[in-house]
C-alpha cells in the first residue's frame, strides 16, 4: 500500500527560479551519467510543474510549489503498476531526483512522450479520438485500485465529493451576476450536490483535460500528467465532455463510457465548477482564458432540462 505524508506548507516551501542553469546542476550533481545531455525547456510547460527535454529520449519534470510535490512519490510508485494495464502510452519514471542547490522538492525524470496536445493539434476525427479516450478511461477504471491514494490535497480532492468546493461554487455564481444564468447554475449545482457515487472507488487520472492528451498523425497516441491521480469517483475525469468534445462527440464518449446518469450529473458539476472560477477570476485575474471559459458555461447550462 502507498501512502503520502502531508506536510505543512511553509515559505520555505518555495523554490527558487526554476531555469536551465538549475536543472543543469541538479543532472550534473545527482545523474552526472545524463550530464553530457542537452537541456531545455519544452515548448508548452504546465503550471504544476516546470518541464524540460533532457535530452532526445526524456523529460524533466520540477513541482513549482509545495502543493505539486506531494505528487512526485505517488506517481513514481503507481504509474509503473498502471502503465502495462492501459491501451495508450503513459509515463514511465526513469528516476527521481532529491531536494538540492536550493530546489526545496523531489522531482522526476521520465520518458518522453511523441506528440502535440490535442488543445492544438489537428485531429482527423473528433468521434474516433472520443472513442479512443473512452476506452483509455475505461481500463483505467477496472485496474484494481485497492491500496490506491485517496481524495485529498495532492489530488486537489478530485475523485472526492463536490461539495469540497461548494463555497467557492456558490461565490463565483454571485460574482458572475449579470454575465452568466445564476437560477441556472445554480440549480445545476445542487442538481449535482445531491448524487454521490455508490460505487466502488475506481481509478481517477484527476486532470483529462486537451492539454494531457497527446496527438500524433492526427489520432490520439498518449496521455500524460497524472499529478492528480487518485482513487475515487470519475466523474471528474468527464469533464472534457463540456470543454473540448462537441454535440457528436460528446454523445459518442458518452456512450463508450458505462457510467450511471448521477456519474454524469456530477461530471456536469465539475465542469461547471472549473469554467465558473477561471471565469470568475479566482484561477488568475489576468487569465485571458476567463472570457472563454463564459461560452463553456453557457454550454454545460444549455445540456441540461430543468
């Protein structure tokens, strides 16, 4: 069984500036045999962690703060466990680095994944590539999860209850006021509030979102960043459904995936949470994906008969 030690999050948990010249001394002071390899940052890095290429063949991923380092054990324990169970490629940990030089956090490295993030990549067929996803999701869900990580901080509570986020809710509803359905939203809210999962708990990747699904030659090829991987209820994991899939397709991933209608009801309340405070500002006031996250909302609301 794995368990995660949680910390208390201190202002010592901050790293420095996490840049080539950091990355660099940590290779060459803790895997001088990779020390001959060149480093750089990849093209689009998240903001969990800061990625670089180390290398033709790897990737290096550092927790930019103290709530993404609680992720770093978890996944170099499971995913080798996970990755000979699932259709598409994951990542494989080849190492894990130590604190060090003023990097106060553990952190990976890991084979590098060919591919474009579907949030940019040309797909040949949006029904095909929700299949795809639909049966990755699929055998995810029916690996064994007993002795998994369960809901809590390093998850960000995903595959936990809905109600963890249910003041945060309610307040990025008043404060859309006049942009947004509130009456709607907030019976959509509730709607979803009153299910829970009666099931047992499956295996959650927390985070399926275009930005960690990789495309190559036009068809999903792999998934990547299971920071927020957990055991639990999936209904997290439908979100895309909402934020990427259209009409055809999301009926598609939907009838590919064997989930109860209260799954879906809750997978609906995750969608609108999320497209509720990025539009709201609480992820980042000066996040120009605010005013893109309102037509989500509008479209999670226009899905559902009250």
């Amino acid at each position: 069984m794995y368990f995660i030690e949680l910390t208390k999050l201190t202002g010592k948990d901050t790293p420095p500036m996490i840049d080539v010249k950091l990355v660099e001394r940590l290779i060459a002071s803790q895997f001088p045999q990779w020390n001959n390899l060149p480093i750089w940052p990849v093209a689009l890095s998240g903001w969990d962690n800061r990625t670089f290429h180390l290398g033709k063949e790897m990737i290096i991923r550092l927790p930019s703060g103290a709530e993404y380092a609680l992720q770093v054990e978890k996944e170099q324990y499971w995913l080798p466990k996970l990755h000979p169970l699932l259709p598409l490629p994951i990542p494989m940990p080849l190492a894990m680095g130590k604190p060090e030089d003023g990097y106060p956090f553990k952190w990976s490295i890991y084979n590098f994944l060919e591919g474009e993030p579907a949030v940019s990549a040309h797909i040949d067929n949006l029904c095909e590539f929700a299949v795809t996803l639909a049966k990755f999701l699929t055998a995810l869900q029916q690996i064994n999860s007993e002795g998994g990580p369960l809901p809590g901080p390093h998850s960000f509570y995903r595959g936990g209850s809905l109600a963890t986020y249910d003041a945060e809710t309610r307040k990025a509803i008043s404060h859309l006021k006049g942009k947004i359905d509130t009456a709607a939203a907030t019976a959509l809210w509730e709607r979803a509030l009153a299910t829970s999962s009666q099931n047992p708990p499956v295996w959650v990747h927390g985070d399926i979102s275009p930005g960690n699904l990789l495309v190559k030659n036009g068809k999903l090829t792999a998934v990547i960043d299971f920071g927020q991987l957990t055991i639990g209820d999936p209904a997290c994991d439908l979100t895309i459904a909402w934020t990427f899939f259209k009409q055809e397709s999301r009926k598609v991933f939907r009838d590919n995936l064997a989930l109860d209608d209260d799954t879906w009801s809750r997978a609906l309340g995750w969608a609108l949470w999320k497209a509720l405070i990025v539009a709201a500002g609480f992820t980042n006031p000066n996040n120009t994906e605010a005013t893109q996250s309102l037509p989500i909302i509008d479209k999670i609301l226009k899905s559902v008969k009250f």
